[in-house]
C-alpha cells in the first residue's frame, strides 16, 4: 500500500475510532434495557462498541501492512481527495448540514425529503423522477416505520407536515 493512501486509511480510521468511543462515552448515561426490552442507550452503545472494534482492526491492518516500494516516477497519491471527488465529499457534507438545519423548523418528512433529493443531485443522480420517488419514499416512509411501528417521536415542524 502506498505512504498516501496508508496515512489517508490510519487518519479516517483514528477520527472514527475517536467518534465511536465518543458515542460510546455519551451512551453509558444511558440505560441499556428497561421493562420493556431494549432502553435507549442499547443502539448507541452496541453500534459505537462494534464500530470501536472494527476501526481499531482496520487501524491495525493497514499499520501493520508492508508497505510498497514508492516508484520514484510515481508521484504519492493525496491524502484528502482532489477535483471532481472533493466536490462530491463537500456537497455530502453541505447536504448532511443542510438536513441537521432543517430538521425541527420544517419536521422530519419534509427534512428528509429536501435532504435526499439534495444528496442524490450531489451524488450524479439525474433522473428527476428516480429523485423526487426515492425522497417522497424516503421522508413519508422512514417517518411512518419510526412514528407507528417503532413508537419514536420524530419532529413535525411548522407545518405540521
């Protein structure tokens, strides 16, 4: 593997080892069952257990890996992604800000709906209706499993929507 792509693998790995055991931090508060099943600390801390785990192993690989001989005609390949790529991880993380923003001011169907589309755009998508179908399913359809099935409390915003 080459230096550049071994540093880029080690320093993502580190940042969400960093948030698991963050997640996992915050999720001990929580309790883990209740007289009913599962409480709410459950998700958080099996999730940020199991990610902690499996970013420490893939830290592990990729430090432990031999490392390939650099070709001196070959310049190293960058950490952070460059052109085309870099727009697409900035739009994904604009998109991503963008839907934490709307959230409570317009409620998670409309939320989630703006946020899909968006993503989908930023993504390449560009058939307008595989868009405008994936995010009407998206916000009315993960609303309607969490709310009735699930029992979670989703924000609905001004418009009641």
């Amino acid at each position: 593997m080459p230096s550049g792509m071994r540093r880029g693998w080690q320093l993502t790995g580190l940042i969400m080892l960093l948030i698991c055991l963050a997640t996992l931090w915050e999720a001990r508060d929580l309790s883990l069952f209740d007289r009913l099943g599962p409480g709410p600390g459950f998700f958080p801390f099996w999730l940020a257990l199991i990610g902690a785990v499996l970013c420490a192993l893939v830290l592990l690989q990729v430090s432990l890996a031999p490392a390939a001989r650099p070709d001196p005609d070959q310049p190293s390949p960058p950490i952070f992604p460059r052109g085309d790529m870099a727009w697409k991880a900035g739009a994904i993380l604009g998109v991503s800000v963008l839907g934490t923003a709307l959230l409570e001011p317009l409620g998670f169907r409309l939320a989630i709906m703006i946020f899909s589309a968006c993503l989908l755009v930023a993504l390449g998508v560009r058939r307008w209706w595989a868009v405008a179908l994936f995010s009407v399913v998206a916000g009315f359809g993960l609303f309607h499993v969490f709310n009735n099935w699930l029992d979670v409390l989703l924000p609905v915003g001004l418009f009641g929507i």
